[in-house]
C-alpha cells in the first residue's frame, strides 16, 4: 500500500510539473506579444529605409526608435534583408529587388 502511494503521488508530481511548465511558457509567449510588434515593425523600417537607399540614391541615417526597438539591414543589391529586434524577440522580412526600376521621379 505505501509502495501504492508513492507511486501516485510521483505521478500526480510530475504531472503537475509538466502542466506548470507549459502554462509558464504560454505565459511567457503571450507577454512577449508587444515586444513582438515593435520587433515587425522595426524590422519594416529596416526594409523600406534600404530602399530608400536604393532608390533615391541618399545617404540618410538609419531611423532610431524612442521604444528601444532596434533593426539590422543588408542590401546585396539583389535582396534585402532586415532584423528587427525588441526585448529578446527577432523578427525578420527579405524582398527580392532584382531588375527592379526605379519608379521614383527623380
């Protein structure tokens, strides 16, 4: 019978241990939503400053946010990459400007 209880119990904790740990990552998950946003959004800057760059042939300073957002932006000439960063969310967006034109009136 005392083997019985030990058993269950061990079950029952580490059940318990498991079902506190996902809930601590949804947790976790759901609080990072605004950081999240900033991170998009950021990374969007990133993008449309590279291609302002490119297409106006300026050399205008990279954006700085007052939210603490950050980005990091490439352009090989064929591609744009950018990463934006807030908290410790990364997000990213890449276009392709291969052949483009430049539609803007100079």
């Amino acid at each position: 019978m005392l083997l019985t209880v030990l058993v269950l119990g061990g079950s029952i904790l580490a059940a318990s241990t498991v079902a506190g740990y996902l809930t601590l990552l949804k947790i976790r998950t759901s609080s990072d939503v605004a950081n999240s946003g900033k991170a998009v959004f950021a990374a969007d800057t990133g993008i449309e400053w590279e291609l302002y760059k490119a297409f106006k042939k300026s050399d205008y300073p990279q954006p700085l946010f007052s939210n603490g957002a950050t980005f990091d932006s490439s352009n090989d000439g064929e591609n744009i990459k950018s990463v934006g960063e807030s908290g410790n969310v990364f997000r990213a967006f890449e276009i392709g400007i291969a052949g483009a034109a430049n539609p803007l009136p100079e």
